[in-house]
C-alpha cells in the first residue's frame, strides 16, 4: 500500500482557501487518491476522491499533477465548523471493497 | 434512512475481560469493515465482512474476532482485554460504490 506524508497541523482564519499537500510517490496505477474528514469523537467522512487531473464538489476541490506523485486538497473560503483532522489516503477503487490506510492526517484549526 | 450505527456508544470493560459491539450498516450496503482508533492516532483496519465471510484482515491478534448476519448487521468480538484495547472502534459500510461510510463510534475503556 501507497505510503502518504502530509503536513501534522494547519491554521487557518476564517473565509480563507485552505490547501492541503499530501505526498504519495509510490502511488500505483490502479490507485485512487481519497480524503476524508473527522471531527473529535466521529466517524470519518468522505470528502473527495480523484484519479488525475482535477475534481470538484459541493465542498472540496482535488487536484492531482500528471505525476501522482502528490495531491492537493482545497477547502474555499473555511469556517470555524470546517476545524478538524483530514486524512489523504491512497487506495485501489475497488467497489468499497479495499481496506482503508490512515495516517495521522493534518489537524486544522480555522480561527476566528 | 438511518447511516451507519453502533452500539453502545460508550463501553468500560476490566482486564482480561470480552467484549462485543454491534454495527448496523447503511441501507443499501452490505460490506462491513471494522476501525481501530487510538487517542491521537488515524484509524486501523482490523478486518472487513462481505457475504458473511471475512473478506481482508489486519494486522490484529486473533482475540479481534468478528461476525456478520444475514441482515448484513455486524458484530466485532475482543477477549482477553488487554490496557492497549482502550480505543474509539469505527464500524464502516459499503456497497456498489467505493466510498465507506462510518459510524459515530464505541468508545471502549479497559481498566
């Protein structure tokens, strides 16, 4: 499984774009980039999921350079409620059916 | 539609003691996989469910045990508790997609 290194803690102030590196150079072929969020006591959620280039959804933009080698999660214009810890994993797609591989995430702390 | 739930929310346990938590999926799924979370710590796969098979396993002792029903529901067993077991234990679900989805989480503590 794909090693990933991303930044321990973030801060952030309020109303601005927060962007998240996550390093992964030993991505494979078939691996998909996924990141997912966490609030204290909860589970994880799903925030994105790309394989190249760029996504974006109602919360969350991906953008992933030719190599694959890193990837970037950004977050426009954060609120308090957005404090929390994001996990970038790397994973083959597979129907739900791989294992999912946590680090320790980045910690981010949006301030007012 | 009910996500993700477990119960209970909360568990105190004494050493060398058994445990059993519960996990009901999300409609729809029937994949269950099982989440180790130590304080400070990103969660740890200890095995997935599928067809009422464990389908993966990770790198868990074998006093982590686990069932799932024909309802897709699952059980996570744990014996001979030790100090270390003291975790937040994540239940996830899927289906034809690849995303999982979590539950709230039992809060374990071994005394």
């Amino acid at each position: 499984l794909a090693k990933t290194t991303q930044p321990i803690s973030m801060d952030s102030y309020e109303g601005q774009e927060v962007n998240i590196t996550c390093s992964h150079n030993n991505i494979a072929t078939n691996d998909y980039i996924t990141w997912y969020q966490q609030f204290p006591s909860q589970g994880p959620r799903f925030i994105i999921q790309g394989y190249k280039t760029k996504v974006t959804n109602e919360v969350a933009s991906l953008f992933i350079p030719a190599d694959r080698k890193s990837s970037t999660l950004s977050l426009p214009r954060v609120s308090l409620s957005d404090t929390a810890v994001y996990y970038c994993l790397v994973g083959d797609r597979g129907a739900g059916s791989y294992q999912l591989t946590f680090g320790k995430g980045t910690k981010l702390s949006v301030i007012p | 539609d009910a996500g993700v739930t477990q119960s209970p929310t909360h568990l105190i346990k004494t050493r060398g003691q058994q445990v059993t938590l519960r996990c009901s999926p999300k409609s729809g799924h029937d994949t269950v996989s099982w989440y180790q979370q130590a304080l400070g710590q990103g969660p740890q796969f200890i095995f997935q469910y599928y067809e009422e098979e464990e389908r993966q396993r990770g790198n868990f002792p074998d006093r982590f045990s686990g069932h799932q029903f024909p309802n897709y529901s699952s059980e996570l067993n744990v014996n001979a508790l030790l100090l270390g077991d003291s975790a937040l234990y994540l239940c996830a679900s899927s289906g034809v997609t690849y995303e999982q989805y979590f539950g709230p989480g039992t809060r374990l503590t071994v005394t």
